[in-house]
C-alpha cells in the first residue's frame, strides 16, 4: 500500500510545491498514513485544510483501504 499512497502523494505535491510547501510519507500502518507537511505547509494555518481536505480526500478517493492521514 505505501507504494500506492506515494503514488497518490506525487499527483498533489506539484500544487503543494508551487506554494513553497511540500509532503513527505512517513508511515502506514493499517488504514492510517501518516505524513510530514514541509516548507510553507508546516507552518501555514491551512495545513490542516490542505490534510484533510486535499490529501486525505484524494488518497481515500484513490485507495479505498485508507481510513484517515494524520500529520506528525
């Protein structure tokens, strides 16, 4: 499944790149993936718009298996 969640991540990381941001995978574990934002996107009071709304939609969306993504 990571190489899946990698694939979904790499459809939505030019976007998150073109804002100076970025995400990186750090785990999987069951339905959980668990991610990293970077650059603008660790700071950026709409991280956690962009999570849910952008990366956990889309990876739920893509992979039916993933039940939420969380950041650490």
């Amino acid at each position: 499944m990571r190489t899946d969640v990698e694939k979904v991540l790499g459809k939505i990381r030019p976007a998150l790149q073109a804002d100076g941001g970025d995400v990186e995978l750090v785990d999987v574990e069951g339905g959980v993936v668990k991610v990293r934002l970077t650059g603008a996107c660790g700071g950026c009071p709409m991280a956690n718009v962009t999570l849910k709304n952008g990366i956990e939609a889309l990876l739920k969306r893509e992979i039916p298996s993933v039940d939420r993504v969380e950041s650490v």
